[in-house]
C-alpha cells in the first residue's frame, strides 16, 4: 500500500448521520503504484536547468537574463464562444553533462499546476516544433522539424482517462533525426516552441513548474522546477463579492447615515487559491533541496533594511527560519465605514436565515449552504476587515462562503451610484505577494441578471418633515392620505416617491396619486409670502403631472415576484414622478388606501417615506414612522405609540358640530416649526369604552 487515501466527515449530514465527530471515517480506500520504480542508468541524460517562457521570450540559446525575476502568465489570445484564454509556451532544457546530452526520442514533461486548475483538454490538439540552436538541425527525420506534443492527466492511468479528470500534464518528444547538443555545445538548447494552450480561469500565486526528463533509450528519469516562478491572475469574473439585498431599504436593517451596528451578509469567491501550509521557510544559510535547482531563497526584509530571522522552538527540535508573512485576503468598505466581525462571521440575519433555507428547484436540497470559514481569524481596521489563515489552512479557488459584516455608517450619505462607494476585496499570499490589483464587488449592471445581490449598498440620509393625515380613521374604510415631506437632495425626473404602510394596509396594484385641494398650493392672492422658490415663505408643491403609482408588498422577498391582487395586501405604493425635486422644498399629495379591518399598535411604528432615484436606488428615507402630529414630538420620538403615526378605530368621530375658528378669514400654510398655534378641544365624549 503506497498510499491510505481516507474521506472524513465534517459534521452531522443525511450521509455521515446526525451525530457524528468530524474525524469519523467515511471512506477508505488504498492506492498502488501503476508502474515500477525504474534504477537511474550511468549514462542517462540528467536535467541542469529548465526555462520556460510565453513565446518569444527564450530567444537567447543560453537563457533568461533574469531567471529569479517571476512572471505573469498572460492570454496571447482569447477564443470566441468560450472566452478561453491561450498561450503559446516555448520552453529549454539543457543537461548537466556534456558527455550525456538530452538525446534523440527522449521525452520531456512539464507538469502543471495547480492540478485542479490546469485543464489542457479545452485545447483541441497540442502542436510543438522544435527550433535548432544556431548551426545545428531539428529534423525530425521526415522533412520537417515537429515535436510530437500529448496531453495527459497527471495520474496516466486507465481510470483517470475514464473519468475525464483534467490534463494538466505536457509531454513533448524530441524530434528523431535531431542533432545532440554535446561537447562544446552543451551550453546552447533547442526551444521548444508549443502552440497556444488553454490557460486556467483561476490564478495562482508565483510558482515553479516540475519538469521531467525520461531519457532514450535507457528509460531513466531525471526532474527540477524550473528556473523562473510564474504567476496568473485570476480571469474576470472569478473573484466574486456581493451582498445580500436584506432590510426594508436593501441595505440592511441600519441603512441611515451615522447609524451603528449595520449586519450585512456577504457571499465571496476567491479566484486563486490562498494556502497558509507552511508559515515559515529554511534560513539562507541552509541547503536548499534539490528540487529547486540549488536556488537560495532570499531573506525577508524588516522595516530597518537587514534581514531578520526567527527562532521557533518545539519540544523535540529549535530550528532557526525565515519568518514568512501569513496569507490573507481583506474586503475594503468605502471611506466612512467601520467594519467588525463577530466571532468565525456567521451569518444570522432574516434574510440569511430565508437565504439558506431556500431551494427553488424544488429538489429537496437547500440552494445555498451556509459555508462560514473557521481556519482563520478575524481583524478590523477602520474600514478594512482582514481574515487571516491559520497555519496549514486552505481557502480554495471557486470556494463559496458567507460572512456576516458589523458596521459602522459613514457619517454622510453614499447613494449607490456614486463612484467613491466602491466594495473590493484584495488576497496576499504567503510571501508577501499581491496578486493583481484590488477586485471590485458584482458592478450595478451584473445585478440585474443576480437578483438579490448587490455590489454596494446605500448610506440613506434623513428625510425632512415628513407627515401624513388620513381623511379616515375607520376601520376598513377607503381612505384618502395626505402626505408632506421637505425633499433634502436635488432628484432628476423619474424619480421615486414610495410610502411604506403597516401590515393589512392595501394601496392595491394600481394605486390611485392625486393632488391636494388647489388651497394647499396656492400663492395666496399674490402675497410676497409665496414668491420664494424654496424655505419657509416657499409654496408647496405637487408631485408633478401624472405620476405612475405601482403597489407593491415591502416585505417580499427581492427574489419573489409581486404578488397577485388577493393574494396580498399591497403595503407599498411606488410612485414615479414627471417632475425634478429641489432640495428645501415642501411636497405634498393625496393617496387612496384601504383600512385594515383591525387595529393594532404596530399600526402606529409602520410607516415609511422614500426617495428613490430613477435607477431605484435608494437616497432619502424615514428614520422613524411618519408622525401623524410632528408638532408635539419637537424632534424626538414619541415615547408612546399613541403620540406617533395615526392608526384605525372601530367607529369614526362625530364631528358634524365640531368648528374650529382661528379669527381670521385667511390662514397662510407654514412649516411647523414657524408660527405654531395649539388648540385644546374639551369636552370629549365618546360612544363606547375603548378600555385605555
């Protein structure tokens, strides 16, 4: 038995059972050599060095000027249809001694990885020529100068090529009438030149490539990495981070600016697999395996210029390394925000709790699996959230998971479609190395085809003035409200107005806008009072010509779909304006709603205005329920729910001998912070006990 291969449980599931240990086996099974060991012969080809390059870049027969230097493994081209990217790869090997050069039919592989990532099978066929070092042939004996190329998976076996596993493996045979580079031409190499290949959709942090060369005819095998490290940037697209659309505004429960404690739920992707497997490396002074071609790794710089070293020390052995730098990725908030995370970041929302329980398909397994990442920690600084993998940890490319963010809003309002509110997220491996430039979160565009995530979300700043007064207060009666608000940011036309009612109230599908009584917009006979255009002596204005209202239920999912007439109440009517909005002005309209047929308290709390831009975005909105008197609050919340937005009673008021006279035959509307009158209405009686 060359190797135990073993499948562990990771908790209760419907395969391992409800109560289970993590380290309970699953599975077990052994794994045998396919192919014997063959002994190294006397006079085999063995490999000195291996340079491998896009094509192009080995032009000099004695190699790299610069092998240490890494390089990026870019697209030289990109297939329609797919989208696939393809690289042409030259590559040179040269032998250690020149009495035993790389021979005619010797094979020589390159192995690419990650394993998982590389898939050369995209490729249709492989085609590789071999270009003569000056003065010498490359024939291959038939006139022409190719080098028979194969793909292969890196298991070569019966049962790999059965499952389709990936080709990660290039085999290139020299060419059979070839000349040998031996004596005093030892030091030059013919290239190989390969043709394009199909590059990996993920990236991967610098790494270098393990060449074997199995030497003609004696079957020996000799294998290094080669000379220079190369890296790839994950194609676009692969990193993903987006957030999920939770909270009556889509921007969490804490939308408004200033406001704390904010949790939003993240869903990200890494698009390059991040490995904290050893966290430190051989000290300088140490010998550097074989394997790496005798290449001493650099040391590590501290601040003050000179390199450093530390001593870690176990119960058995004190080993003197190379501190490396622990892998991590970080997610960047726009400036303003404070970011924290409670604990491993598990998610616990509503609106996560609905997300991992979804299954839309129907097939009776959840959709989304609450994936939280616990080999790492947490840290926060200002608006950066940092996690950082335990030694020995893996977050793997095309790995989904869930964060829970706590967060602190900017101190101003951030629309959603402003440049400067940017979510990105950026990953360093563990030596330091940034691959690429920060990644932004999905782009307003994309999600429109990702319904229920977003890019960013809205820092939604305080609504001004806002009140309403119903024309009924009886249960179950059609009711027509008045609204007023004072609009605080300048709005394009076809901009939004949404009011959001308690539970059981119903604006219907079309929902009916109208204008008030031509009294509430009127100039007054001409009056100096109404000649400003915005501010206290200003008009009122109306929502414009033929607004489009549209009744909707706020507390449907973003991914359900509007609900049916009688299937729900519409608590939301969405009304879209012909008109621009101005900043310091006073609006009003006139809304019909229906009555709930009961009354209950949350009818006081449950009332919202918004202001929303063309695009549906979030800009403006309610901090608290729109306040039936706002006069009595003097810009507090009421303690009592009574003292806030109105709600139903039983019975309507009597009020055919009520007269209120203000001792004057006009009464110029004003803000109800100017000229305040307060009436005092007594007796009061009533029909029946309401038990208050």
């Amino acid at each position: 038995e060359a190797v135990g291969m073993y499948t562990l449980c990771d908790g209760p599931s419907s395969v391992c059972g409800p109560y289970v240990d993590m380290t309970n086996v699953l599975e077990y099974g052994k794994g045998r050599p396919t192919r014997t060991a063959i002994r190294s012969s006397a006079d085999a080809a063995q490999l000195a060095r291996v340079e491998l390059g896009p094509r192009g870049s080995l032009t000099d027969p004695g190699g790299f000027d610069d092998p240490q230097a890494d390089l990026e493994l870019r697209a030289s081209s990109i297939e329609e249809g797919t989208l696939r990217h393809k690289l042409a790869l030259d590559i040179r090997a040269w032998a250690v001694d020149p009495d035993r050069p790389i021979r005619r039919l010797s094979l020589l592989k390159l192995f690419l990885t990650p394993f998982g990532a590389w898939d050369l099978d995209f490729t249709s066929t492989c085609m590789a020529n071999c270009i003569a070092a000056q003065g010498l042939s490359c024939s291959d004996g038939r006139g022409g100068n190719r080098s028979t190329c194969t793909l292969v998976e890196v298991t070569d076996s019966d049962g790999a090529r059965a499952l389709g596993m990936p080709k990660n493996v290039i085999q290139l045979e020299y060419p059979r009438a070839m000349d040998q580079l031996d004596g005093e031409r030892y030091n030059d190499s013919h290239l190989l030149s390969i043709d394009e290949l199909a590059l990996p959709y993920e990236g991967f942090f610098p790494r270098r490539f393990l060449a074997q060369l199995t030497d003609n005819p004696s079957g020996s095998v000799s294998a290094l990495v080669t000379s220079r490290a190369f890296k790839r940037l994950p194609v676009e697209g692969m990193t993903v981070g987006k957030i999920l659309v939770d909270g009556q505004a889509g921007s969490g429960p804490q939308p408004f600016q200033d406001y704390n404690n904010n949790l939003l739920v993240l869903r990200l992707t890494l698009g390059v697999t991040l490995r904290n497997l050893a966290s430190y490396r051989p000290a300088v002074d140490k010998t550097w395996p074989e394997l790496y071609g005798g290449v001493a790794w650099p040391p590590l710089a501290d601040p003050s210029g000179t390199s450093s070293s530390t001593t870690r020390t176990s119960t058995s052995t004190t080993t003197t390394a190379e501190v490396m730098p622990d892998a991590f990725f970080q997610l960047i908030l726009p400036f303003g925000y404070e970011c924290f995370v409670n604990g491993k970041g598990g998610a616990y929302t509503a609106g996560a709790q609905e997300l991992f329980a979804r299954d839309e398909d129907g097939d009776g397994y959840v959709d989304n699996f609450n994936q939280t990442l616990n080999n790492g920690i947490w840290t926060t600084d200002s608006n950066n959230c940092t996690y950082t993998l335990d030694w020995n940890a893996v977050v793997y490319a095309g790995q989904n998971f869930y964060v829970q963010l706590r967060v602190n809003n900017p101190s101003f309002p951030l629309r959603r479609d402003d440049p400067a509110n940017v979510w990105s997220i950026r990953y360093v491996g563990t030596e330091g190395e940034v691959l690429g430039p920060v990644v932004r979160f999905i782009s307003l565009e994309a999600e429109k085809s990702d319904i229920g995530w977003a890019g960013n979300v809205a820092v939604i700043g305080p609504l001004g003035a806002e009140t309403m007064q119903p024309s009924s207060f009886e249960v179950g009666a059609q009711n027509d409200l008045n609204v007023f608000f004072t609009a605080v940011h300048f709005m394009n036309e076809m901009s939004y107005v949404v009011l959001d009612a308690p539970d059981d109230f119903d604006f219907q599908l079309r929902c009916e806008v109208s204008n008030l009584g031509d009294d509430y917009y009127a100039d007054w006979e001409g009056l100096s009072w109404g000649e400003e255009l915005v501010g206290p002596r200003a008009r009122t204005s109306t929502l414009g010509p033929e607004p489009i209202c549209t009744g909707d239920n706020w507390k449907r999912l973003v991914r359900s779909p509007v609900p049916a007439l009688g299937s729900a109440k519409f608590t939301r009517a969405k009304i879209q304006i012909r008109r621009t909005l101005l900043p310091g002005k006073v609006y009003a309209f006139k809304i019909r709603v229906r009555n709930p047929r009961t009354y209950s308290t949350e009818q006081h709390n449950g009332w919202r205005l918004w202001i929303l831009s063309p695009d549906g975005y979030f800009v403006d909105g309610s901090v608290r329920t729109v306040l039936f008197n706002a006069p009595r609050t003097l810009g507090a919340l009421p303690p009592s729910v009574f003292d806030r937005s109105w709600a139903v009673y039983p019975r309507p008021l009597n009020s055919s001998d009520l007269k209120i006279d203000f001792g004057s035959p006009q009464v110029l509307p004003t803000l109800s912070s100017i000229m305040l009158s307060t009436l005092t209405l007594f007796p009061l009686m009533v029909s029946s006990d309401g038990g208050l």
